[in-house]
C-alpha cells in the first residue's frame, strides 16, 4: 500500500521505538483494535446468538480498556466493519476477529462433485503493509492467502511460553517488563518429536505464564495457535520471539514476527493476561509499530512446503521403532473395537436401546495392521521408490543427498535435484548461481543452468549479461528461502529484481498480451499465401465474442458453404472455451453466389463473429479451417489455431 511518509509521525514512533512514554504513561501511537472473536468458546462448546454477541462485547471492552490505558490514541471497531485502507490512518492494527474478504474463496469440483482445486478467500491486499498485531489465530485467517509465516501449525497453544528470546525488545520496554520464570515439566506431546530436538529432551522446561486461564485446565477458553518453525527465520523480515506449551515441537512459534505482521498466537484476552503478559504485549505493540511501511519480502505461500528439517522427520520413520509404534496402535484399536462391539451386541440381545456410539460398533470391522512395505511406500513416498524396504538405506540416502535435496513443489515433497548433484553443489550455496550464470555466458550445459536458475530464482532475464549484472550487483545480499519457494532473494526492498513472486506471471501475461496482438493483426497476403487470418476477443461481459477476420488476396476466394456436387472445403470457425463458457451460433456476412451448385464464397475481407456465453474466465482456443481457390488452382486445406484470453 503506497503512503507518504510524514516526518511528524516517524518523530513520534521513533520516541515509542526508543522506550519513551509521554507524561501520562502512554505510548503516543493510534491503535485500531478490530474485534469480534468471543471468549469461552469453543468447536464443541457453541453459545447462541445473544451469548455470542455478548461474549464479543466483553472482549471488545477488555481489549479497549487495556489499549487506552497504554496508547494515545485508540480506536475500536468489529471486524464486519473494517477495511484495508481503514489501517493507514493508525500506527498499528490489532486484529482479533473475521474480517470481510476483498477476494471469495474458489472451490473448483469435478464431474463428481469432488473439490479438485481449492483457494482461500483473501482478506488483505497483497500489498499490505500496515503495522499489525494478530491475536491467536487471527494470524492465519488474515495474512494466510497473501503468503505470512504466522499459518497455522496447530490450534493447542496453552497458556504458558517457553523457550523466549530474552534480550527481545518486546521483553525490554518500553513498558517496564519482568519475566517470572519457573520450571514446568516439558509438554509430553513434545516427546513425539525428539528426532526434531538436538540432543536429549530433557524432563522439564523455564516457561513463563501469559496467561491466568487457558483451554486444558478451562473447558471451553479459548485456544491458541502456534506457526510451523521450519524455515521461519530463514529470511531477513522474519524473526523468533517465543513458543509455548501447546501439542506439537518446542520451538513451534507463539510470538513471532514477519515482515509487518506480528503473531500473538496466545488466545486470551486482556481480562485473562497475566500483568506481565500485559506489558509485555502492549510492547509488542510498540515494537511492531516501527515496521510499518515494510511488508513481507519473502512470501511463504504453500503452508505445507517442505524445508531441509522436513529430512529429520523421515529418517526417524524410515526405522522399525515408529513402524512398530503404529501397528501397535491399529492393535489396540481393534482390541478396543471388538470390546464394544462385543458390550454393544450383549446389549442390544438384551433388548436394550443403543446410543449412537454403540450402533455404529455393531458393524466393527477391526482393520489389518499395514505391512513395512505398505507403511514406507505410504510415509517415505518418493524415497521409497528407489530404497524400497532397506531399513538401512534410507538415512545413508537422506544424509549424503541432504544438500540436493529440493522440496519447492507439493506439499511435504522432497526429491533430489540431480542438476545440482551433479555439480557438487548444494542448492542453497551462491556457488551455484555463479556456476549456472558461467555456463550461460560460455555457452555450456545450458539447458541445466537455465533450469537451476528458474528453479533457485524468481528472475526472468533472457541474456546471460542479465544474469551477470544481477548477481554482481545484489551478490553480498543474496540469501536463500526454503519457506519461501527455495529461492535465492535478495535482502531488500521486494521492488528488486530477484523478489517478485509475481515476476513471471507477469513476463508470461505480457507475451501472452503481445502475442494476442499479433494474432489480432491481418498480415499481408500474396500469390503463394492468399489468406491472412487474424482473431481477437471483443466485448465484456454479456457482449465477449471471438472476433475472426479474414484477407483474401485479389482473384482468390474461400468457400462459406459448399453445394453437394462441390468437391471444395468450407470455412470453419471451432472454439475450445474453458468452464463456464459457451459458445453461441457464428456470426457471419453474406456471402456471394459461385456457381449453380449451391456453393457461397467470401472475396477481399470478411469479419466473423462467435459469441461466448456465460460467465466463465481462462483460456480459450479458437481453430479457423479454411481452403482458397482462384480461378486456375486451390490450394490445399489450411488451419490456424489462436490462444485467447477470456477475462
């Protein structure tokens, strides 16, 4: 979002940067709280409409009062009522309810009814770049489509921190702080994940209380949200500040920040913070301040890209001590199933009536437990395909190819990049952007050069010079995102070459466009090629139309209609239209009489029309057959094919 900068107001954020509070106490900053969230409930614990509403209230309140204490200036409103541009008059947004989409959500199915392509509603632009606060899961909702790394790793944060980055800002001020540690015992679902933990997980844990109440100990509290940890600080713009006891790894991200956006991933409002959790937020509020005007740089938009920490977690599954864990598992399933389908049939002999619960064991079907190879083939995917069941194999494998490793496309996909395999070179080294920019500019292995740099960047130069300038000019700022696509960016503003995620959308548009201009221009016509064809998109909405036009060189003609006793080819005009679309009857002149056959044929220039119905968007492909003749010869059949757009 585009804004002039007002000396006035940087004075006054640089003073609330720096730790200072006016005579009042306050931090002179204007804060849009944006509410709508409730307190006390929960998936399973619904309120009605009035208990909703009122819950909603309360926390609105809880949250004003506490910003008006801290900040000069506060403003609250409900999420149904906010827009984007509402935040460029406040130094920091906080957001802790729905907001209105500016883009729906698309849900593509096929004939089936099965939901083949799916994409969240958009709720910010993707240029955004007000200061914000997200509270719980909030930071997931608003930031998700636009590419933040505050997704949603698992809703089951607590009410509890570990693991804080002390020397943090938002622990220093400039609300006076203090952090009372005391050692808890370490979350047991943690211990799911020591493979991920560098040495022994230890038994207990320093943690820190944010909160006075939360869901394990409050039926129906509100529950937190922590962000995947992979590749969350492998970027300049982002950065750790806290996790917190939740269901997943210890350094699974509560407080963190990227770019402009700031995730308190801990639920509660104001009336269930602990004072210390108070300041320490109304801090993070003043923290965040300063990043307005600095949106995201690196974009992470498929929430379930692997990174290289991903090779962790299948090693450890490629072992029989997870393989084992699991048929156990289906083991005692089943044990537990035939238990009460056993109670259930006992029960129902007895003439008892049975919950639902109890009717659906009827029918228990206890389930095999799955084979080693089926287990690999389901949890290793592609590496399973080479090792197959060699136990053995699989970290030997894991560990010599961990530097070629490449997990850009799919979700949680890691394959071998043989390019950068066979170069020696790790694909997060800057060695290999100079090894692929040298064999363009000798003219050697291009085709794999060419690949590496569209696979490791976002650039889309043509000419080897391109190439070299960039990486000459940006070479000390170069760093490299797995989170973020497995690229190579640039520390910088997002405007540099190098971190425009949209870059090649936009190069293919452009020669898409330019294309579609030349399709759209009649070229010159001659004894050898008689017919020049051209063909465009016209009209909007209701009125979009394909437009054929058609030269014919002087003294040739081509066929609309051809008599039974012709032996000519008639002019076709095809179209291939994406979903949605229609296409309605062409369009087309009178033609000219030829013959006493019945034959019609078109001299000079002829426009024909075919109207597309409906209210479909995509591409689109048009096919024009035709054949000429003069009054010695005709040539053979002809077909052109154009690519449209229809928007």
């Amino acid at each position: 979002m585009k804004r002039l900068t007002i000396l006035l107001g940087c004075a006054l954020l640089a003073g609330c940067a720096s730790g200072g509070l006016n005579a009042e106490g306050k931090a002179e900053l204007k804060v849009l709280y944006v509410g709508g969230n409730p307190d006390y409930e929960s998936f399973l614990q619904k309120k009605t409409p009035e208990e909703h509403a009122a819950s909603v209230k309360e926390r609105m309140e809880a949250f004003g009062e506490f910003l008006r204490e801290r900040f000069d200036s506060v403003a609250v409103i409900e999420g149904s009522a906010y827009k984007p541009e509402l935040s460029e008059g406040y130094d920091v947004t906080v957001f802790d309810g729905k907001i209105p989409a500016i883009k729906p959500a698309v849900r593509e199915t096929d004939a089936e009814g099965n939901i083949v392509r799916y994409v969240r509603p958009q709720l910010l632009p993707e240029d955004f770049d007000c200061a914000a606060v997200t509270i719980g899961s909030v930071g997931e909702d608003v930031g998700r489509a636009i590419g933040s790394k505050n997704d949603w790793y698992c809703l089951c944060l607590d009410a509890q921190a570990h693991h804080m980055v002390e020397d943090h800002p938002i622990f220093k001020g400039p609300f006076r702080t203090k952090l009372t540690l005391e050692k808890c015992p370490t979350p047991e679902d943690a211990f799911h994940y020591t493979y991920y933990y560098d040495g022994p997980m230890p038994d207990s844990i320093m943690m820190w209380r944010v909160q006075t109440k939360g869901y394990k100990t409050d039926e129906g509290f509100p529950i937190g949200m922590v962000s995947r940890p992979w590749g969350y600080t492998d970027s300049p713009d982002a950065e750790y500040i806290s996790s917190g006891v939740c269901a997943k790894t210890l350094d699974a991200v509560a407080i963190g920040r990227h770019g402009n956006f700031l995730t308190w991933g801990f639920a509660a409002s104001p009336a269930y913070l602990t004072e210390e959790a108070k300041a320490v937020l109304a801090n993070a509020i003043c923290y965040i301040a300063r990043f307005k005007g600095k949106g995201m740089l690196v974009r992470k938009y498929n929430d379930r890209i692997a990174t290289r920490e991903y090779l962790r977690e299948l090693t450890y599954l490629a072992s029989m001590e997870p393989y084992e864990e699991r048929v156990g598992w289906t083991e005692e399933a089943n044990r537990e199933g035939a238990e009460k389908q056993a109670a259930a049939r006992a029960k129902k002999a007895r003439g008892e009536k049975l919950s639902d619960e109890e009717a659906y064991y009827l029918n228990f079907k206890p389930q095999r437990p799955m084979t080693l190879e089926e287990y690999l083939k389901r949890y290793e995917k592609e590496a399973f395909e080479v090792l197959g069941t060699d136990l053995e194999a699989y970290p030997k494998y894991y560990a010599e190819n961990r530097d070629y490793f490449y997990g850009g496309e799919g979700m949680y996909v890691m394959t071998v990049d043989e390019d950068c395999k066979a170069w020696g070179i790790a694909n997060n080294d800057i060695r290999l952007l100079e090894k692929a920019v040298s064999c363009l500019e000798q003219g050697q292995e291009v085709e794999r050069a060419e690949r590496v740099l569209r696979r490791y960047t976002l650039c889309t130069f043509t000419r080897p010079e391109e190439w070299r300038q960039w990486l000459d000019t940006y070479r000390d700022k170069i760093f490299f995102t797995e989170s973020g696509g497995w690229f190579f960016m640039v520390d910088g503003p997002a405007s540099l070459p190098g971190n425009d995620y949209h870059a090649r959308e936009k190069a293919a548009k452009e020669a898409s466009a330019e294309a579609e201009r030349k399709q759209a221009e009649l070229g010159e016509t001659s004894q050898a090629e008689p017919v020049a064809v051209a063909a465009r998109m016209v009209g909007q909405g209701d009125s979009r139309a394909i437009e054929v036009r058609m030269r014919i060189h002087p003294g040739f003609h081509v066929y609309r209609q051809v008599g039974a006793s012709d032996p000519y080819i008639p002019l076709t005009v095809e179209a291939s239209l994406p979903e949605g679309c229609t296409a309605g009857e062409l369009i087309a002149p009178a033609p000219q009489q030829s013959g006493s056959a019945g034959t019609t044929v078109y001299e000079n220039e002829v426009t024909l029309t075919l109207p597309v119905k409906g209210n479909g968007t995509g591409t689109a492909t048009c096919t024009v057959g035709w054949q000429s003749c003069d009054d010695h010869v005709c040539t053979p059949p002809q077909t052109r094919e154009f690519t449209l757009r229809i928007e």
